[in-house]
C-alpha cells in the first residue's frame, strides 16, 4: 500500500420490488432485493494525497492494483478510515461526496470508489474520514478552484452512500498470482449496484456443492483444498444487502494464474 503523502493528509434504504427472470446456466439470484442508496447525508473529513490532478495510490490496500490508475476507476478513487473500510469487506463499496464552503466548493457531489485504507491521523479514533485522489478531491471544487480547495488540506464534508455504476462492464474474477489447483484466490471486479462483497462460494466441475471461500485481505477470497478441478462457478452476496449472484463455470478448466475472466452478469 502507498504511503499517504503528509502534505494533504493531516494525518430508508429505498425498498424496491422487482420481478427477477433467473436464466439458469447464467445466472442465479436470491436474497432482499433492496438498494444500498441512502438519501441521507453524513458529516465526516477529507484530505486529498498524491499528485494535485492524479489518480491516488498506485494499487491500495483492497488490491485492485493497476486498476485505479485507468478507467471507470481513474480519479474516481479514495482511502476511508477503518469504520468504512470494515477489514476490506468495504473495498468497491460507492459513495458520494461533497464539501460545504460555497466560496469555493461546487453544489456536485464526487462520487468515489473505495481501494484503499487511510492510516493514522484523522483516519483513527472510530472517525469517518476520506482521504481521496487529488482529482476526486479536487472535482468538488467550483470550477477553477480546485487548486484553492486543495490548499486547505483538510476538509468537512458530507457523504452518503451510491449505487455503484460500470458502464459496459459485467463482473470479472482476477485470479491471484500464486493460484494453485490447491490454493485458489479471486479479486472481484466491477461489481454494479451495492459494490461490496460479504461472502463468496465456489463450485468446482461437476459438483453440486458450494464451498464457501475465506476473505484474505481486501477484495481478496480464497480457497484451499485439492486438487480442485475447474471449471469453476463462483457466487458472491453483497455485504450490505445480502443479494447473491452466481456465475456458472466463469473460471475454465484450463484457467491460469494473473488471468481476468469475466461473467456475463451484473447486479
């Protein structure tokens, strides 16, 4: 994980019903099919950390790596302290941001992804607090003023929580460098909708049992076992509201390690 510069960091839910067509072999869904929105605003901090108009840290403590240095993650990213970064379980997770000087501060809120853990200083002490890229940070501002609301360096904010939104993109598993037939570790990627996962559950070939994987760090799940055979059917469930989502036989049988495969679903 990236050191935090020092320099900037001064350190109901709506209900909604829906009828759900299931397509089996490509998709299984179950649980409350509610919305992570909430419509009300939070008081917390903000710094800012990297360089003034760039992309934050290089990778972060959720392990999405270069990821947050391209699109749709590009300057959409921020460190929360450890009440929202929740061990990593928070890690994709979506919110809203906006800050209150109207001398300076745009009426638009930014909307920022959850990659990384913020240590120490405003980030301790059971505060909520985001330390955000220098872009999202900066996106807050009225136009032009970006350069004056980042000299501030810590700021009060407002927050809530989002839908998450990948545009084109279905959920994709990046299998972890070091993956074996006997040891097995996922990255979720682009999870619309709630963002966050709560558990996972991984199917081999030709078995009807769901083995239930452990969370490792971040957005990290693994499995030990084996030799496990693919290929594989994954199910996640979201951390905030329990909806579950199954892929069948995402991962081939002839899968391999540093691989992306990705799904023909989305929340």
């Amino acid at each position: 994980m990236e050191t935090h510069s020092q320099n900037f960091s001064f350190t109901k839910f709506y209900s909604v019903v829906a009828v759900v067509v299931i397509f089996w072999p490509f998709m299984a869904s179950a649980g409350p099919l509610r919305r992570v929105v909430d419509t009300h605003w939070y008081p917390a901090t903000a710094t800012w950390y990297g360089s003034p108009e760039g992309d934050g840290s290089t990778g972060g403590a959720c392990g999405y790596g270069s990821m947050v240095d391209v699109k749709p993650f590009r300057a959409r990213v921020g460190a929360v302290s450890p009440i929202l970064f929740k061990n990593g379980e928070g890690c994709g997770a979506c919110y809203k941001v906006k800050c209150l000087d109207s001398s300076v501060c745009s009426r638009r809120a930014a909307t920022v992804i959850i990659t990384d853990e913020c240590p120490g200083g405003y980030c301790s002490g059971g505060r909520v607090h985001f330390d955000l890229s220098g872009a999202a940070f900066g996106h807050m501002a009225v136009s032009g003023y970006g350069g004056s609301l980042r000299d501030r360096g810590v700021i009060s904010i407002l927050y809530r929580r989002t839908l998450c939104k990948y545009p084109g993109k279905n959920i994709a598993f990046h299998v972890n460098e070091g993956s074996t037939p006997y040891w097995l570790s996922l990255l979720v990627e682009f999870e619309d909708g709630d963002g966050d996962v709560g558990s996972m559950h991984i199917r081999e070939a030709r078995s009807n049992q769901w083995i239930e994987m452990s969370h490792l760090w971040g957005a990290n799940w693994a499995i030990i076992g084996g030799p496990m055979q693919g290929p594989f059917s994954v199910k996640l469930t979201t951390l905030s509201t329990g909806r579950a989502l199954s892929a069948r036989d995402v991962i081939p049988g002839n899968w391999s390690p540093k691989a992306t495969y990705t799904s023909r679903l989305n929340f």
